[in-house]
C-alpha cells in the first residue's frame, strides 16, 4: 500500500487489483453499487516490520469457516455483509452486528441496511453458525437509516462496538457519509438485539474526531474503559483513553479522560491525551479477558490486523508488544495469516488466549464480501 493509495488498495478512486471502482468512490455514487464497510486493496505488501512498535513476526492462524455468504445467510436476505461484531446475548445466542449488507446477486444489487443482526443459536465459538436474524427470514435495520444523500455522498450507520453490561446490550454507531462522520449515536436493548433504545449521542468533531470510533472493554471495577480514534484510514489519529460507570453509560458527561497534566497521567485530566502516538487506524475491539485487557485493530501502515495484550487499561500502550494476527494476500489464495483484503478483526466472546477467535472481513469484488471466523495462536 503506498501513500498515494485511497485507502482501499489503490489510486484515482480506483482498486489497484480489482480495477473496479474503490469503496469510498462506490458509495459516492450510490447503492447502485455501494459496498461495505471497509474495502482494501489484496495487492498490499505483507510487511510486518519496521515501525516503532516492533510488531512480532505473524502469529498462526486458522480459518475456521465463512459466516455469511450467499449459503450462509442468503437466507436471511443478507448474502453480502461485513464487519460483525459478535457479542453473547443473555439467552445464550450470538449475535454478530453487521454493516453495509445487500441482498440479490452481489454487493450493491438491492435492498441496503445498515446495521443489521445476523444470530447464532449457539455462543460456543467452536460451534457458531449463523441461523436466524434479527427480522427473521429478512434481517432488518436494527434502528433506522435511509441512507440519505448528502452532497456527492449517501448516509449510513457504521457500528463500531456492541457489549453486555448486565444482561443489556449496548450499541454505538457511526452515523453520516461514510469517514465523514457527522456523529456518532449510542443505543441499549433489554430483549437480545431485538428492539434497540436510543440514549445519547456525540458531536463528530469532538476531541478533534478522535472519539468517533468507540469500543468498550467491560471491566469488574464498575467501570467500562472506551479506546476511541477518528473512523477515517485516510486521517492520522491519535488513540484516546476514556472510563464510565457502567450504570451512566448513555451519560456523555460521565465520561472521564486519561490525559497528562502537570507532569503525570490522571483521570479527568483537562483534555485527553493519546495513548499510542499517532497512525491511520481501522476497526478496533477493546476486550477485558482472562483477567488482562486485549486491543485488536487493523493497522493500516503496514497493513494487518494486530492485537496487545496489557494488564491494565492504563498500561503504557507505546511499550506493549504488538502481535500481527492477519496479513494481506492475494484473490482465491487465503491461507493461514493471509487473507485477501482482510479488515475487522473483533475479538469472539467466549475466546480464552489458549483458543482464541477473531471475525474478520473481507472484500475485494461484489461477489467476495463475506465474514470469517479465525483461530488465533495469541502470545498472553
């Protein structure tokens, strides 16, 4: 990937690979044929060395299988999807919170939702199949977005985290044209995913956008710890630190900052300070597990999908070893790590760091954009 890229592969609005049209100009034009979430050009270079971090050489990885494609979920009206966020309902499902999803013979063709909630009766991650949706025979918008047009662009709704916090679901979600986020909204269920309340919202621009992108990681202190950055891959972020009590969660005044003022690092500093320098970031999942904290990402210089492993949220994050989990391949050639146009990355409740599960997308023609389950060799 090089630095005249468009964020998804290639040059000019075009896929270096593909020749088709890049996702960003797709959505420009319309949902005539729109894409998903995250597109990436497949012909990046597989490097995995040489910033600052000093991320380790590719860890072992094993597809476990599709979860959504014309077989998986044509079913539910939802051949083509990406992203989905997995999170273990209080009824013992999975459900995986998706983004830009289209039905008919390929990406674009009809009927575009976002977000959607495709269902897995079983949470076990060595046994999850996608086999109903929130909708039923047809998966439906979880809260409403009809994808507006704005300017040369069309809106839509990007989640970027769902979690359970006492047996209630919890939904954040990137609302405007796409990397163009006009604000971000926050939403709770008390019935598995099935109807969602509307609790607050964000402004764009806060913290110089930098709290567009939100996960949460779930932890026994009372708290919720957010991780957030700009959603723009385009865009040099910083990474933000944040905590809530759990029972204010739809409060945006209880949100506290991790900053550092006055020569030390302290809550409800004056303004937050980021926590892992700067970079272009993708999808990020902020996890408590096994009594440490896990961070997955798409790291887009060089391209891959990486992980950390820290004790604390507080954790000095620049001296953390970074794990690369997924790097890019080439078309019809996934193998171990290498995937074609690989992005996402969200951590499978349930994983442990001895069998550790991640979703990843992919998408790089309007037949090849699907959801992946991976088995990680994770180094805790």
């Amino acid at each position: 990937m090089t630095d005249s890229s468009d964020g998804n592969g290639g040059t000019g609005g075009y896929d270096g690979t593909t020749g088709r049209p890049s996702r960003r100009k797709l959505l420009k034009i319309g949902v005539g044929v729109a894409v998903g979430a995250g597109a990436l050009g497949s012909g990046a270079p597989a490097a995995v060395a040489g910033d600052p971090n000093g991320p380790t050489s590719p860890t072992i990885a094993v597809k476990v299988k599709n979860l959504s494609g014309p077989v998986e979920t044509g079913p539910f009206a939802s051949p083509w999807t990406d992203l989905g966020i997995p999170v273990r309902c209080p009824d013992g499902s999975m459900l995986f919170v998706c983004g830009d999803t289209f039905d008919g013979d390929q990406v674009g063709a009809a009927d575009w939702r976002a977000p959607v909630g495709l269902r897995s009766s079983s949470a076990d991650p060595d046994n999850l199949r996608i086999d109903g949706s929130v909708g039923g025979g047809h998966a439906r918008s979880l809260v409403d977005e009809p994808h507006n047009p704005v300017g040369e662009g069309f809106t839509t709704a990007i989640p970027s985290d769902v979690f359970v916090v006492d047996g209630v679901l919890y939904l954040h979600l990137m609302r405007g044209v796409i990397y163009d986020t006009h604000h971000t909204d926050f939403w709770r269920s008390t019935d598995n995913g099935e109807t969602w309340e509307y609790l607050c919202q964000w402004p764009g621009d806060l913290h110089g956008g930098q709290f567009q992108q939100k996960t949460y990681a779930v932890a026994d202190d009372g708290y919720c710890y957010v991780l957030s950055t700009v959603f723009n891959r385009d865009v040099d972020s910083g990474m933000l630190l944040h905590r809530v009590r759990k029972e204010s969660l739809g409060n945006p005044d209880a949100y506290e900052p991790w900053g550092y003022s006055d020569g030390a690092w302290r809550w409800n500093a004056p303004v937050p300070t980021t926590v892992l320098g700067t970079r272009k970031w993708g999808e990020l999942c902020f996890r408590a597990m096994d009594g440490k904290y896990v961070l997955t990402w798409l790291n887009m210089a060089p391209l891959s999908i990486r992980a950390m492993v820290f004790p604390l949220p507080t954790s000095d994050l620049t001296r953390t070893l970074e794990q690369t989990m997924i790097l890019p391949g080439n078309p019809g050639q996934d193998a171990g790590n290498l995937v074609a146009s690989p992005y996402g990355g969200f951590v499978v409740p349930g994983s442990t760091f001895g069998n550790f599960h991640i979703v990843v997308s992919q998408w790089y023609d309007p037949t090849n954009y699907r959801i992946m389950q991976y088995r990680i060799a994770m180094v805790s």
